[in-house]
C-alpha cells in the first residue's frame, strides 16, 4: 500500500480555498481514490477548541509568540490525531488554510528569530490566490 499525502491550500480569507479543495476532493472521491477533507488550525476537537482561542477577538492582546506556538499545538494534535494515521493508511489529506503558512509569519511579525521546518508527511503547494 502506498503512503497517502497531505495537501494544503493557502490563501486569504475569500480567495476560494474551502470551494477549491471541495471540488478537487469530490472529483476524488468519484474515482473511487480513498481521502479526508479537513482545516487547519482545526480539524479535530482539540484543534477546534484552539482555534476558537486564536480567532476570539476578546483575545487581542496576544502575543505574537503566544498565537504562533498555539497555531503549533493545533497543527501538532491534528497531525497525530487525524492526518498520519490517514497517510499510513494510503488516504490523502486535504486541508486549507494550514498552520504551516501562519507560522513563520507570526514570528516575523514579532522579530523572534523563529524558524519551522516541515515533516516529511506531507507537501505544499503554493498558489497565488487573486484578492
């Protein structure tokens, strides 16, 4: 069996992301090819609870570092949880708006240094998305 693989679709808000994946995951489906369909931060009951804390406007004073190593913590559950028991199963994973983006952009945002490495579970693939 093959391993399947974890594709992400970035963008800003309104760019098309969740209509995309939906599309390309049901094309998917009718050739019978095996997949989830899912969201970063989020995805998972854990993640979805994370995301609520990030996206809670009450919550702006933040730190920046604070936001990044949240999004981390999501994306890591949603890792361990949903997305590489999948890929050992040979399913594809698809995801938008994944944490990998956001990041190195909060970090930069705060001057930290900060730098992420990708695992090898899954790849990206950029886009630009017309605004």
């Amino acid at each position: 069996m093959s391993k399947g693989k974890f594709i992400t679709f970035e963008g800003p808000e309104g760019a098309g992301k969740t209509t995309v994946i939906a599309e390309i995951y049901k094309r998917m489906q009718k050739e019978g090819l095996e997949g989830i369909l899912t969201r970063e931060p989020g995805g998972i009951r854990i993640s979805e609870k994370i995301r609520a804390i990030i996206l809670d406007n009450d919550h702006q004073e933040m730190d920046g570092r604070t936001e990044a190593l949240l999004y981390a913590s999501a994306r890591r559950q949603h890792l361990v949880e949903r997305i590489i028991p999948a890929i050992h199963e040979g399913k594809s994973s698809f995801a938008t708006a994944s944490s990998i983006a956001h990041l190195p952009t909060r970090a930069m945002q705060e001057d930290s240094g900060w730098t992420t490495s990708c695992p090898s579970t899954h790849s990206q693939l950029e886009t630009q998305c017309p605004t």
